[in-house]
C-alpha cells in the first residue's frame, strides 16, 4: 500500500513538472506562412488553380484511349461549342495530361434537355478510377449510381440535382488513397458539394467503382483526373483544380 502512495506522489510529481513546462505559446507556429491566395467571387476560379477548361482548348487534356509503349496520346476527342465542352458519343473518356494527388476540384455540367436515351450518362473519375456518377437526376436507376453517387459504393446524402439542361456546380474535396509496398495503408476520402449542397460528406471508398465485380484498391501514385464519354452529350465548363498537398508543418 505504502508503496503504491510512493508511485502515486512520484507520479503526479512528475505530471506536474511536466504540466508546467507547457506554455500556450509552445504549442503555437508561425512559419512557414500558409501562402495568401485570393479568392475571386462568383464561378471565377482562385488564383492559385490550375485551369483545366476555360472555355477555349483542350490543351490541358489527351484522349484517355490506351496507347501502344512510346506512343503519344492522342488529342481530346470531344468539341467546344460557344466555349462550352461536350462529350462526342463513341469517342471515349479523355484525361488531363496532369497527374493528381489530393486535390479540390471545381466542374460544372450540364445534361441535354430533353433527356437523351442513356439518360445523359457521364462521370468525373478522381485519379482515373473512382466515379463520381453524372447521370439524370430523375432517372430511376439503383441508388448507389444515381446522380453524385460514388458509383456502386454508395448513394449521394440528398439529391441535389435541379433539372436537364441547366448548369449542375460541383466542388470535390479528394484526399488520394494511400500506399506503401505492403498495399493500401489509407483508403481514399471524398466530399462532394452539389449546387452548394453536401452530397457526401468524408465517405470513405471501399476501392475504385466498377460496373460488374466489387471495389477494390490497386497500389497507384497521382493520377490523371478523367471525365466519362457515355453515349450522351453531356456538357462541361469551368474546370479548374488545386493540388492539396503543397504545404507542409514546421
Ligand atoms: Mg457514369
């Protein structure tokens, strides 16, 4: 007894020697300074953006068809009208030639109205491989692929999609699954923002989202960001990207 009072009064002697060496300005940093970026109000992208799609060429983006070894990609495939970009059906997905980690990426789309027969099917691929669903958002399709599902994973919050030929703006949040060379050490995160609505809010992914089979992960590094060519004429604009992993602790 007597010996476990000795412990307890070292103990807490200690914890309080230890309490008083913390100082609220000890646990304080003030470099290096998070860098000044200025906002600009409006559909405008921020400053530090990279800009994806204005409205004028695709030279940030390349056909996402396979190509042979040495080979150069081929050109986007689809076509600018009135400075806005459409998918061409039978012309495939294409990519951004720029690799992507942990990012925030702003896209706006718009879905042909009247509504084509696939339903306006498209899809904004983080890293090339995990879908977020573009499709009509009255089409009554299985939930977990209906419009801002994570394609087969699950089904978005709330619907927050307004209506067939009007600009849909969406803002993703994606924190890239993590590996080492024993495999996944943390799966991927995802927060989507439809027409200023949380659709889904840090859903953790299972693994990439296939039409047939389970998700699963498969060890990658920064990937291209890709978008869907589904058979319909889905329109995009205003596309432009942050990298999220730019800054770092003392
Ligand atoms: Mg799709």
């Amino acid at each position: 007894m007597k010996k476990a009072v000795i412990i307890f009064s070292l103990f807490s002697h200690v914890a309080t020697l230890f309490a008083q060496q913390w100082e609220p300005a000890s646990t304080e940093w003030y470099s290096p300074m998070p860098p000044k970026v200025q906002p600009r109000v409006g559909v405008r992208p921020p400053s530090d953006a990279i800009v994806l799609f204005d409205g004028k060429d695709l030279l940030k983006w390349e056909s996402s068809e396979p190509v042979e070894r040495g080979q150069k990609p081929k050109p986007a495939p689809w076509k600018i009208v009135n400075g806005e970009l459409y998918a061409v059906p039978g012309t495939g997905n294409i990519q951004t030639k720029e690799y992507f980690g942990d990012c925030q990426l702003h896209i706006e789309f718009k879905l042909p109205s009247p509504i084509d027969e696939n339903y306006g099917n498209s899809g904004i691929f983080l890293q090339s491989r995990y879908e977020v669903q573009i499709i009509d958002g009255e089409y009554p399709t299985y939930v977990n692929g209906m419009i801002g599902s994570i394609y087969k994973q699950t089904a978005p919050l709330v619907n927050a999609y307004t209506k067939n030929g009007e600009w849909q703006i969406c803002d993703i949040y994606w924190k890239a699954p993590k590996f080492d060379s024993n495999g996944l050490v943390e799966p991927a995160m995802i927060t989507v923002v439809l027409n200023g609505i949380v659709i889904q809010n840090h859903y953790v992914l299972k693994g990439n989202t296939p039409y047939t089979g389970l998700p699963g992960y498969v060890p990658h590094g920064r990937m291209p960001l890709s978008l869907q060519e589904h058979g319909s004429e889905v329109g995009f604009r205003n596309i432009w990207i942050r990298h999220l992993t730019g800054f770092l602790e003392p």
